[in-house]
C-alpha cells in the first residue's frame, strides 16, 4: 500500500507526519541559512568600515603632509629678497 505506483509521485507515498517533520527540518534549515547569511553580511559591512576609515586616515596623513610642505615651501619663497 505504501508502494508508489508507476506514474505517482514519491510524496504521495509517504505518511504526513513524515511530510511535515521534512517541511519543517527544511524551514529550520532555511532559517539558519539565512541568519548565517546576515551575519556574513555584516561582518562584510564592519570589514568595508574599517577598510575605508584605515584608507580615509591614510589620504589625511597625506594631504596634512602636502599642506606642510607647501606651506614650507611658500614661506622659504617669502623669506627671499626679490630680484
């Protein structure tokens, strides 16, 4: 009786306790997926936080660094007498 036969389809087969503890093994799973999932998504989003702050203090270094050597530079030009 439990034998499917030629042509049905192998759920119509089994008893519907089995159905549903296999519908809801699948949501368990589903669930943890997508929790695994959001979690994986912010760690991505700290890591790109930090990537851009450790990059933004790098160009500040930088530009702080230009505005010295220029505003050297422009006092040395203004220290000497013009010809």
């Amino acid at each position: 009786m439990n034998q499917p036969t030629k042509g049905s389809h192998e759920i119509l087969s089994k008893p519907l306790p089995q159905i549903l503890d296999e519908i809801d093994g699948s949501i368990i799973r589903a669930e943890q997926a997508a929790a695994d999932a959001r979690k994986a998504a912010e760690e991505a989003r700290r890591a790109g936080e930090e990537a851009a702050e450790a990059v933004m203090k790098k160009i500040r270094n930088v530009f702080n660094k230009m505005v010295e050597d220029i505003t050297t530079e422009l006092a040395t030009h203004e220290n000497k007498p013009q010809k």
